[in-house]
C-alpha cells in the first residue's frame, strides 16, 4: 500500500502507542515471539491479500483513463461497385473501386469531459480504498484487543489456581486439626481442579485468537505468539461533538463527496453528447473500364441529438440528487454509531476506575481478613470461597470493562479517521 495510508491509519486507528508499547505493560515474559499492535497493522499493510487488490484496481482505472483520453481513430474501407453482376455488369470491367480514410470530429469538448470523469473516478477510488483500509485495520485492531483481553484472562486464572491451591493447603490443615470436614477437603480439590480446566479452555480460546488475527497478514504457520500492551490506557477524552466534526472530514464522507464530483462530470459528459459529432471520409474512387481515378469525400451529422440525448442527462441528474440524499443518510448513521461508541467508551472507562480505585482493594483486603479469620475458624467455608469468588469476579469484570473501552475506542477512531489515543506510555497496570 502506498505510505499516506499507512499514515493514515497508523495515525487514525492505532489505540496505539498509548496502550500497544514498548513493553513494560501487562505482558508475559517468555521467549515467544512478541508482537505490538504497530507491527500487527505494519504486517497487515503488507502482507494482506485483500488490500494487495486495491494496485489492481487502480491499475484498471489508470488504463481507463488512458483509452478515455485518445481521439476517434482513423478507419480505412475500401467499397467496390458494379462487380458480379449481370449483362454489361459481368466480370470485372464495370468495376468501381473506392479507398477512402474516415474518423469523427468530436465536438462539445468530449474528450476533456471524459478525462473528468475518470479522474473523478480515481479521486473517489482513493477515498473508497482509505475507507476500506480503516475498515480492515479496524476489525484487525479489535481482533488485537479481544486476543489482548485474553492475554489477561489467562493471567486470571493463574492467579485463580494460585488461589485455590493456597486455599485447598488451608483447608488440609486444618482438616488434619480436625477443624474442618473432609467435604470441605474435596471441595476445595475440586475448585482447584475446575481452575486447571478454566486454564486449558482460556489457553485453546487464546490459540484460536492467535489464528484468526494471523489471518489478516497471511500467516497459516501456527507461529507461537504473544501480544504486547497495555489493555490499561484508554488514552485522552473528547467531547462528543469535536469527535463529530471530526467524522465529517473522514474518507466515509469524502466518499461521498468524491461521488458528487463523479456525477457532476457525467452529467457534462452527458451533455456534450447534445453536440453531434462530426463524420467524414475522404478517398479516391477508381473505375476499371476507363482506368480514370477521382476522389470521393464525405460527411454526416446526426440531427435532433439534443431531444434524443435529453433522458440520458435526466438520468445523471437523478443519480446526482440521490448522491445528496445518501450522504445525509450516512451521515446521521454515523452520528448514531459515534453516540453509541462514545456512550459506551465513556461507561465503561467509569466502571474500570470504580472497579480499579473503589472495589478491587477493598476486596483483596476482605480476602487477606476472611482469609485470616477461617484459618482462626471464626468463619465458615462458605465464607471464604465467596471473598475468594467475589475478587476474581471483580477482577474479570476489570478485563471485560477495559477490553470493552478500547473496543468502542477503535470504533470512534475508525469513524473519526484520527486518532483519541494518549501519545504517552503509560505503564499502570493491575495484578
């Protein structure tokens, strides 16, 4: 893909350097390789076969254009008369021979009014192709996230096992003390059991993650991978209307705009056809019996063009008035899809800060004192496994809210074709 392109997204769509950085965020240190989401979109740019067609498209429009900007080619004929006949006319005596050259003279300024149609064409494919390019980054960008979110989830559910192992130890003690039952003993066994198996499905789901998100640079190999960022910056808040001005100079709208133009140059090419062109020919005719040659010309018009040309102008102006209609339309569903993304992205930030400041400590503190007072036996089994269950809820409830964040980020960015995302690193994380 050429590079204003890749500016453009890498600009636009990365949730980016905000939260897809250097390291340092909430990532697993292995000696997988690791991927970022600036090279995700990097090897997608170039490696991605849907967007390697947008050079044949072009290439298609560009050859257009070249043919659309020739003149009316020269044609030769040659007409032979009085030949195969009857009577006087048999044999080849009689005949008359006629080589003569023809073309047309296009009148009304034709063939500047299709080079502006076909360089409207090109403009609008520009926009088409920046427009479908956000849409591909776009879905790779959330495919990032959700596998990301994942990452996370993984991580969870060590700490889930850690948890129960800890926890069902505690309960073997104090069994052994005769303070607890043996159910108490299995049960614990089997939490810990069911945490293992939580493990291994978030570990396939992942697998299947990494897969699909392949995918989008051509790679079948399987590779063992892991993503690096941070699913923690949500990056800088915008008002709702500075997003929407901005959906108004996005390649969606230019789309539209670049149509307009390409109607408007085929409503002048329509035009022009009101002007008949002009035909000539121009030869030597020779007859056989008397060997004499003299030269024969020509020329035609149409007539009554602009009558017969006039529904066919009626026609690109219709297109042309649907153009407006269809971008008003457009325009109101974007401002719904901005809204709703906006909405979200903003609820769900706040429940991230009410989980992160406000109930995952209080929560871990809860678990330290239950955690405390069971092995005391002041408090019951039951006791300690909801602390335990209530935390690590909590705790998916803050992947889920961050992951949704950054989802309905993308959406807005690949909307707005610009970027909301906080340049700095940010390197808050939570365990």
């Amino acid at each position: 893909m050429k590079k204003p392109i890749v500016s453009l997204f890498l600009l636009a769509c990365a949730v980016g350097s905000a939260w897809a950085n250097d390291g340092g965020t909430e990532t697993f240190k292995s000696p997988k390789q690791s991927l970022t989401l600036k090279s995700v979109l990097q090897k997608t740019l170039e490696q991605n076969p849907q967007l390697h067609q947008f050079d044949f498209q072009r290439q298609t429009l560009e050859s257009l254009r070249e043919t659309s900007q020739l003149k009316p080619g020269v044609e030769f004929g040659v007409d032979l008369e009085n030949i195969a006949g009857s009577g006087n006319a048999q044999g080849e005596n009689n005949a008359e021979i006629t080589v003569a050259l023809s073309s047309v003279i296009e009148l009304g300024d034709k063939r500047q009014s299709r080079l502006s149609v076909m360089d409207a064409r090109l403009e609008r494919f520009k926009f088409e192709q920046q427009a479908q390019t956000l849409d591909i980054l776009g879905e790779v960008t959330v495919r990032f996230i959700q596998t990301l979110g994942t990452q996370e989830e993984l991580r969870l559910s060590k700490e889930a096992i850690k948890l129960a192992e800890s926890f069902y130890k505690v309960v073997k003690k104090r069994a052994e003390r005769g303070a607890a039952s043996d159910a108490e003993v299995m049960r614990a066994k089997a939490q810990l059991v069911q945490s293992q198996v939580q493990e291994l499905s978030l570990q396939q789901k992942l697998l299947r993650q990494q897969v699909a998100l392949a995918r989008f640079w051509g790679d079948t190999s399987r590779k063992d991978f892991e993503l690096e960022g941070n699913l923690y910056a949500f990056g800088s808040d915008l008002s709702f209307d500075t997003l929407f001005e901005k959906v108004k100079r996005s390649p969606s709208l230019q789309v539209f705009a670049s149509e307009m133009r390409l109607k408007q140059a085929e409503i002048r090419l329509a035009k022009t056809e009101n002007q008949a062109d002009f035909s000539w020919q121009l030869g030597v005719k020779r007859a056989q019996d008397s060997r004499d040659t003299s030269l024969t010309a020509g020329f035609s018009m149409p007539l009554f063009s602009e009558s017969r040309n006039k529904s066919r102008v009626n026609a690109a102006l219709a297109e042309s008035n649907s153009v407006a209609y269809r971008r008003t339309d457009h325009l109101l569903a974007l401002h719904e899809q901005v809204f709703n993304a906006f909405s979200q992205r903003q609820q769900h930030i706040t429940v991230y800060r009410k989980l992160s400041e406000a109930v995952i400590p209080v929560l871990e503190n809860a678990l330290a004192l239950t955690r405390d007072a069971y092995e005391r036996g002041r408090l019951k089994y039951q006791d300690f496994i909801a602390a335990q269950q209530e935390l690590l809820a909590a705790k998916k409830q803050l992947i889920e809210s961050a992951r949704s964040a950054l989802i309905n980020q993308v959406i807005i960015e690949q909307l707005t074709a610009e970027s909301i995302a906080d340049y700095g690193y940010s390197r808050k994380t939570h365990r």
